[in-house]
C-alpha cells in the first residue's frame, strides 16, 4: 500500500494564527483580528482558534480576548465557522463560555517542567484542575479538548516517554475530553516517532486525535503526513507560519497553513480551503505584525502555477 492509500480522503485544518500566532507578538488591535478572522473565513477556514483566556500580564497579545469573541461572532455564526479559546484553567473557561464560546481547548503540558513555566503548575495538578471543571463546562453545553503540549519533546526534560503521554490522553478522555491534540511545541519530532505516539494514543482513546507541529527543523509537513498515514483527523497551521510559544526556548513559527494545504491538495487531500485565500490572509497576517511571508507558497506560489 502506497501512502497516498494509507492517507484519508479529507482532513480537517485548523488555523491557530490568532491565537498560537499572535500570542508572542507585539499586541495588535482589535481591529486587526477581525480583519484576520474575515480574511480565513473568506478562505474557506471552518475550524479555529480564535484566542485564549489568560493572563494578560503574562500574555498581552491575548488581553482583548471578550473583545476578539463580540467582534467575530456575528461572522463566525454566519459562516458555520467553529471558534476555540485557550484555557489554563477554571477562571479560565468561565470567561471564554461568558464570551460565547462554546468550544474550550485546554491545554496540559506532558513535561511537568514545562507545565510550571508555562500554567504556573505541575501536570498533575493540571490535569485535575481539567477534571475539576470539564464537567461542569460540558453541561453547559460546551464541546471541552485536550491539547497535551511537549508531547513529542521538552526544551527542559528533552525527550518525552510516549507511554505517558498515552496515560494523560486517556486521563482526559475519562474526565471528559472530546477530542485529544498531540503537540510538538518546540518542533523536535520526526516522522517515525510521530507515526508511533500517534498509533498508540489513537489504539487508546476512542476519541478524534489531531496534531500540533511547529517546523521548526523543517519537518513539520513530513511529520503531519505520518500523523495522517497513523489515524491523525485534524492538523494545526498558521498563515505565513506565525506562532511560537513563549514559554519555551527556540520555539519557532507554526507549519504555515499555506505550505500544508498545498502539500496534501497535490497529493489529493481533500482540505476545503482556497490557497491564494490563505495566502491573502497570510500577507494581511503578518503585515499587522510587522513581518514579511516566508512560507514556500507565499513566496514561490503552488507548483505548476
């Protein structure tokens, strides 16, 4: 069987750039988002993270959370386009459902020496804080996923054992978890160990698994096919490759969304979305911020073109 056979016929794409790709930039207006978020509906973009609800001393980009939810709302509903907000924790998750959102994505680092850089706690106590409040979320009506953060490797502990991450994936599935995202915050995957941690925690949990890769190494588009070829359904990018954590040395953009959807199109993935629409929106994107494309599509465009 060839890859092309061991790939899905559709995938989802979600685009993080809002959220993930402003949140180490200088702040941006209001405004500013709004356009952002008109420009990736007007690509075809139906699944996203608009935000996340923190701190704002610790991340200022995201201090217009409530405001980003009120502008994007009447455009989001119209579109059908699902919108996400970040949480870390209780408080967290009573502001973005007082905003309107009713999709949370959590987040629990596996490293427990980067969950207390990055949550101002230990995995443990994380994830019990998940348990504590996704109850209470879901009956609410919200859809609540899992996004375990260092998962494919820590700037601090370095390599992570795949058998814990597959513990916390099935921790949060029985404390509620719709759905688990898998992320390599600092981009030190490669493909075989993304096929590995992928089959494992896809033959563990009976939920969607998607993927969260940063390039970089430059492998992010390798790592997503094998992520694809193993069970993965949905895969995280960025217009123009904007993103980063802030929480973690080195930790460089996103795969831009641009380059991701060309690469699985020309191998016939069916993704739903416009590539010179991204494009558009990557330029719009990183012109707010102050930075020029250097996606392969931004700047060479699709092949045969």
């Amino acid at each position: 069987m060839s890859v092309a056979d061991r790939l899905p016929a559709r995938v989802s794409l979600r685009d993080v750039s809002l959220r993930d790709g402003l949140q180490d930039e200088a702040p941006i207006s209001t405004e500013a988002k709004a356009a952002i978020f008109e420009a990736l509906v007007a690509a075809g973009v139906r699944d996203l993270e608009l935000t996340s609800f923190v701190r704002p001393d610790r991340v200022p980009a995201m201090a217009d959370a409530e405001a980003v939810c009120a502008a994007t709302a009447d455009l989001a509903a119209e579109a059908g386009t699902t919108r996400w907000g970040l949480v870390l924790n209780a408080r967290g998750a009573e502001r973005a459902l007082a905003a309107g959102l009713t999709h949370l994505q959590y987040v629990v680092s596996v490293s427990d020496t980067h969950s207390r850089h990055n949550a101002g706690a230990g995995t443990d106590e994380t994830l019990d804080e998940f348990a504590r409040f996704a109850g209470e979320a879901i009956d609410a009506g919200a859809i609540v996923e899992m996004t375990l953060a260092t998962a494919m490797g820590c700037p601090f502990e370095h390599h992570v054992d795949p058998d814990r991450v597959v513990d916390l994936a099935r921790r949060a599935v029985d404390a509620g978890a719709a759905s688990i995202g898998l992320a390599d915050t600092i981009g030190v995957a490669v493909p075989t160990e993304v096929a590995v941690l992928v089959g494992l925690v896809r033959s563990s949990v009976e939920v969607p698994i998607g993927v969260h890769l940063h390039d970089t190494r430059g492998l992010a588009i390798a790592n997503a096919i094998a992520a694809l070829e193993h069970g993965a359904v949905r895969l995280d990018a960025s217009v123009g490759g904007l993103g980063g954590c802030p929480f973690a040395p080195n930790a460089s953009g996103n795969v831009p969304i641009e380059d991701l959807a060309h690469a699985l199109d020309a191998m016939g993935v069916t993704t739903g979305v416009s590539l010179p629409g991204l494009v558009d929106a990557a330029n719009l994107a990183c012109m707010s911020v102050g930075r020029t494309v250097d996606s392969h599509i931004g700047l060479a465009g699709a092949r045969f073109s």
